[in-house]
C-alpha cells in the first residue's frame, strides 16, 4: 500500500497583500467628489492626500487658482478633507497632476 499524506489547506485571505501598507500593489487613491448643496449649490471634496503634505498650503493654492472659498474639515474616520466651493472637480484633478502631488492613475473622480 501507499502512504498518501492528505493535508488540508489553510485558510487563504487573497486581500492579506493589498493590506499591507508598503506592498506594490496597495494604492493610495485620491477621491475627488461633488456634493449637491441647496438649488445649484455645490461642494467639492478632496480626500485620501497623504499625511506628508500640507493641507492647508495646498488649500491655499487651489483657492487662489480657482477664486473660490474653502476650509480644511477633520472627520474622524476619513482624516483630514479639503472642501471648495462650486464644482472644481477637473481644476483640482489638473491641479493635483500639474504640482506632481498625485499620479493621473492615483485619482477617482466621483459625481453625477
């Protein structure tokens, strides 16, 4: 007779990878959205930048190129998000890309 050794396999986490902060196929993304306020109102929020940089600094320059209003709000969940007033969701993208702060594959445009 053989002898087969059957062994069972443990359990596999495909996503274990993609968890780990410095793995190359983890990627930091960038969300760029729209909120509807009142009538033809509206917000754009920019989250996901990363720590290193500065927000408020970038939120001085997206207000200066655009002529808009903003704020820098801290969520509990999310971290630190960048509100402008109006729908600046393609200046921000140009913007974002042009200050090579984020690559163009890095950046997920959100909205109607």
């Amino acid at each position: 007779m053989v002898d087969f050794e059957t062994r069972i396999p443990a359990a596999y986490d495909p996503f274990s990878e993609a968890k780990e902060a410095g793995s190359a196929g983890a990627k930091e993304y960038v969300h760029i959205r729209i909120q509807q306020r009142n009538g033809k109102k509206s917000l754009t929020t920019v989250q996901g930048l990363g720590k290193e940089f500065s927000y408020e600094k970038i939120l001085k320059d997206l207000k200066k190129e655009f002529c808009c209003n903003g704020n820098v709000v801290r969520d509990k969940y999310v971290g630190k998000v960048i509100q402008l007033q109006g729908d600046q969701r393609k200046n921000v993208s140009q913007f974002l890309l042009s200050a090579h702060i984020v690559n163009k594959d890095q950046i997920k445009i959100h909205g109607f």
